[in-house]
C-alpha cells in the first residue's frame, strides 16, 4: 500500500534494477516511485463519492474530497484533527477534541464506508482510495490487474 514519504502522490511498484555500482550481482526489485495521474486520483474520487455507499452522507464525501485534494496539493502534511474539525465539519476554532469527537468518528465511518465500496461497487476499480488508521492522509493504491 502507498504510504507517501511526501506530500505527492506516488505509486510503488517492484522493478528490476541493474547498477553499474552492483556489476557481478543478480539485479534484485527494488521500489521505484512514480507519480500517479492527478486525473486518475480525481477520476476515482468522484466515483467513489458519487456511489451509492457515498450518496447518503454529505460529511463522508466532503471528508474524502478535502483530504485527496490536500494529497493532490502538497498539503497532506498539514491536516490536522482541528483543521477537519473546522474546515469539513464546521465547527469553530474553539473546538476541543477531547470534547468533541467528530473527526475520529467520522474517520472510522469513512474507513468502513471506503472498505464497504471496494469491496463491493468498486471491487473492479484499478485504483483504491484509503485512509489509513492514525492519519487523515489519504493512500493511493493501484490494484493489481487480474491475471486471466
């Protein structure tokens, strides 16, 4: 699964690496990163939130959308419980999260709402969208095409 290093989308994929450093060794896979498509990412987006497992929870599909675009802008990095709090679900710069825990509740919902889709509407999508637990970045994964 991607886990960014950085704030820009990348896709890990083993390759073959031959070095010249290496001469006289078998060349071994080594990870290679390369960019995503934007438009592949923003494509599976708007799949994802405009599905029927989305359709009913406007906080889901405006949570998933700021946290992509963040991914998408360089600016991953910089969300935080209290910028989702303010800027996803409205509440005002005073919010507490000790008090109030939106976020974390609607971060589980979405991991089980991205989980549900993939497994089901999306079980054919070429690329997953995830959230993993303890972040609010998203990853980019591309699915393996299926061997015929």
């Amino acid at each position: 699964m991607f886990t960014p290093k950085s704030d820009r989308a990348l896709r890990t994929e083993g390759s073959p690496v031959d070095s010249s450093a290496d001469k006289g060794s078998a060349a071994a896979p080594l990870a290679r990163e390369e960019p995503l498509p934007e438009t592949e990412i923003r494509a599976e987006l708007d799949r994802v939130i405009n599905s029927a497992s989305f359709r009913g929870s406007e906080r889901r599909r405006r949570f998933l959308t700021y946290v992509v675009e963040q991914q998408l802008a360089g600016s991953a990095g910089q969300v935080k419980e209290s910028v989702l709090a303010i800027e996803v679900f409205e509440r005002n710069t005073s919010y507490d999260p000790h008090v109030d825990a939106i976020v974390r509740v609607e971060a589980r919902r979405l991991r089980d709402k991205l989980a549900d889709y993939y497994a089901t509407v999306g079980r054919e999508s070429s690329l997953i969208i995830g959230v993993p637990k303890g972040s609010y970045a998203p990853t980019f994964t591309p699915r393996p095409a299926a061997i015929p």
